[in-house]
C-alpha cells in the first residue's frame, strides 16, 4: 500500500517515485512474482493519495492496512504525513518502508522497529553542509527553509553542526515560509536586510 501526495504541489517528484516503483514490480511480477511461504505471489500495487496532508495520510494507511489487508506501507514524500503514517505502522505492527521524507525524526528520535528507510536525511544533509563550509570564511548566516517538518528537521540539523565544527557562527536572520508560499519578496527583504554574508 502507497500512501503518496500524487496530487498537489508535490505532485510532480511523487509521481516520478511512484513510476519508479511500478517499472521495479513489473520487474519482479514478469519474474513470477515474490516468494511466500505458499509459493511465488503477483506484487498489487494500492495508492492511496494524502494530497499531502498529514491526516489524510494516517485514514488513507488505516484504509490500506484494515481494509486492503497490506502486507507493508511504503511512502511518502512529504515528512508530516511520513510522521504520521509511522505511528500508524507501529500501532498495527506493519512495515513501513520511507523512500523520500528526509526528517531525522522519523529513524531518530520518533523511529521504531516498523519504519525504515531507503534515502538521506536531514541530518545527514544538515552535517554534510556544515562540513563544506567550516573551513570557508563565512560566519554571519542567513536560512530560510518550508515552514514544515522538513524546513524545521533541515534546520534543526544544520545548525547544531555548524555550531559544533565552526564556533563563532552568527544566525543573522531565520526565514520560514509557508509550504506552498509564491511569493517570496518579504523574506527576500527581510534576509537582505539583516546583511548575511551566506544565505
């Protein structure tokens, strides 16, 4: 069972992973199928969208978990609705395989023997960025990040490493717009003025 953001302003990456997890099963299924314990098994495929919104996506994998009788939960792109559907995985046990929400949280602090995952992180983007700047001259910092779970994991994790690796560092100013925001000019103003060295 997916549980994907297939509609929306998202729409367009999770499209792309779904594609490629249907090129993968019809992979498998021309090879006969999985192997079970009662023999080789056809993959079906059940997408659910959450239209990226964190109680969506827990009904949307209660509906694939109770009533499609899902064998796993795989998804999601956006890390709110990842967030979500893992407590949902843990309650009823099943597996839930993460293959694009990049928060920390959700293996970290938030993880559990029914979630994994098979991308990057926050926190593993967060370190590595604050490794390739702490030997470059820059010390007064502007972020601006999605005013959501990934924004603020992003954040969380950049910060505390380039704290820890380049003391001295001056967060100048912190922006956060809204998910979906087109608009940026007031942000723009406002880094501008706080006069950052790096953005």
């Amino acid at each position: 069972g997916i549980v994907q953001s297939v509609s929306g302003m998202v729409s367009d990456f999770a499209l792309e992973d779904l594609e490629g997890f249907r090129v993968k099963i019809d992979e498998v299924n021309a090879m006969g199928g999985v192997s079970t314990r009662d023999g080789k098994r056809q993959i079906e495929l059940i997408v659910r969208d959450n239209k990226l919104k964190p109680d969506i996506a827990v009904k949307n994998a209660k509906s694939l978990i109770l009533e499609e009788k899902v064998d796993f939960l795989v998804g999601c792109i956006s890390s709110s609705c990842a967030l979500a559907v893992s407590e949902v995985s843990k309650e009823h046990k099943i597996l839930f395989w993460v293959w694009d929400a990049r928060t920390h949280h959700l293996t970290g602090a938030r993880g559990h023997r029914y979630v994994f995952r098979s991308t990057g992180n926050t926190w593993m983007n967060g370190h590595a960025a604050a490794n390739y700047f702490k030997d470059k001259p820059y010390t007064k910092w502007a972020l601006i990040n999605p005013d959501y779970s990934y924004g603020r994991s992003q954040r969380d994790a950049f910060v505390k490493a380039i704290k820890s690796v380049k003391p001295g560092v001056q967060i100048v100013t912190e922006q956060w717009p809204k998910l979906g925001t087109t608009d940026f000019t007031p942000y723009i103003t406002a880094i501008l003025s706080a006069k950052p060295e790096i953005i």
